[in-house]
C-alpha cells in the first residue's frame, strides 16, 4: 500500500527577466520521501523552495498539500513548514535560546528541552550567547536546530550543510533520516553528496 501524498506540484512554471527558469514541473511527494534539487547556479533551485514556502508566487501552476491548495491553506499549511533558507534567517541581537524561543512562539513548539536541543546541535555552552558572537558554522547549526524545536512535516531547506564541518554534517544528515522515517518529507538543494542509505529520495535537476 503507497503512502498518502502530502506536497503536489503541478505544471509549475518560474520565470525570471524574461527567462524561463524552469515550466511544467510535476511532481508529488508522499509520506517519508525526499526531493533533492539540483542544477547549477541560477537554474532556479531558490525560487522553486522560495515558491513551496509561499514565500514567491509561481508563474504557472499550483502547489497542493494534502490535495488543496496552498494558497487557501493559508496558517493550515505554513504551520507544517520547517524552513532554513541559504542565509541562516536567525536574530544577531539575541541569543541562541532566545532565537530558539521565538522559532517556537511562531509555531507548534516540541516538548523537547531547548537546553536539550543546543547540546544535540553542540552549543549548549551558548545558550545565552548573543548570535553576533558566533561562528559560521555555528550560527548555521542554529538555524538548522529550529526544524526540531517545533512540529513541522514539511521541512524546506536551501544548501543546509554550508559552513559545517564533516561531524556536524553527519549528525544533520542522521536528523533529516530520522524525519523521514517518521513519515515527514523533506525538499532540499545541497553542493554537497548526501549519503542518505536507505531513505526513499528523489532527484530533480533544473539544469536539463
């Protein structure tokens, strides 16, 4: 039996300047599947996860969660998007647990410990750490312990592993496994080889 499908797309088309980056683009994810996107620079990879996240309007098409459209899900749909964009999208004037605070307050907050959360993603000692303060490879490792630090199926991320080392990269890859096998999906573009046995992935290259 197939697993009931969450994100549609259909005949999604995204045009810049005149160009057309990307059009009649089809494709539906279900429970536990991945999509990677691929493709060199500026064949649209941005725009497609800035148009999943209603965060840009498509040209053509429609993006459908759950069979309905995004559009008049509205709160219903946003509510289940995890998002880390390219740029970390975190509070330089707060600390960590303040920037994790407000993540929550945004959403339907874990009943995960955030002390907890900082040391899985290595800065417990940061906690009231003002974010201005960090590296980039920490300030990376915060914005992505936002997916955890609330209840999201749907988790939208812009080359997640820019700024990390190989260990922190392991662990992220081992968190993102870990929301597939409990039936989340995830849409992601990365420069870097994922090696992610096991799960159900699929590939989408722009660039063809």
């Amino acid at each position: 039996m197939s697993e009931p499908v969450l994100l549609q797309i259909e005949n999604l088309a995204c045009i810049r300047d005149d160009t057309v980056l990307f059009e009649h683009l089809n494709l539906s994810l279900a429970e536990g599947q991945m999509l990677l996107v691929e493709g060199s620079n500026g064949s649209g990879k941005t725009s497609l996860l800035r148009i999943l996240t209603g965060l840009k309007m498509a040209d053509e098409g429609n993006v459908y969660w759950r069979g309905k459209a995004i559009d008049q899900l509205a709160g219903e749909y946003y509510e289940q998007v995890g998002y880390v964009g390219h740029h970390d999208g975190i509070k330089r004037g707060l600390t960590c647990l303040e920037n994790l605070r407000l993540v929550q307050a945004m959403g339907k907050p874990t009943e995960l410990d955030l002390d907890t959360v900082l040391d899985r993603v290595n800065l417990y000692r940061y906690g009231d750490t003002l974010v201005a303060s960090l590296s980039a490879g920490q300030k990376r490792r915060l914005a992505l312990a936002r997916l955890i630090v609330t209840e999201s199926l749907l988790w939208i991320l812009d080359e997640p592993f820019t700024s990390l080392d190989k260990k922190s990269m392991g662990y992220f890859e081992s968190l993102f496994a870990q929301h597939l096998q409990q039936q989340g999906i995830i849409v992601m573009t990365s420069h870097h080889d994922i090696s992610m046995l096991g799960c159900d992935l699929q590939r989408l290259n722009l660039s063809t």
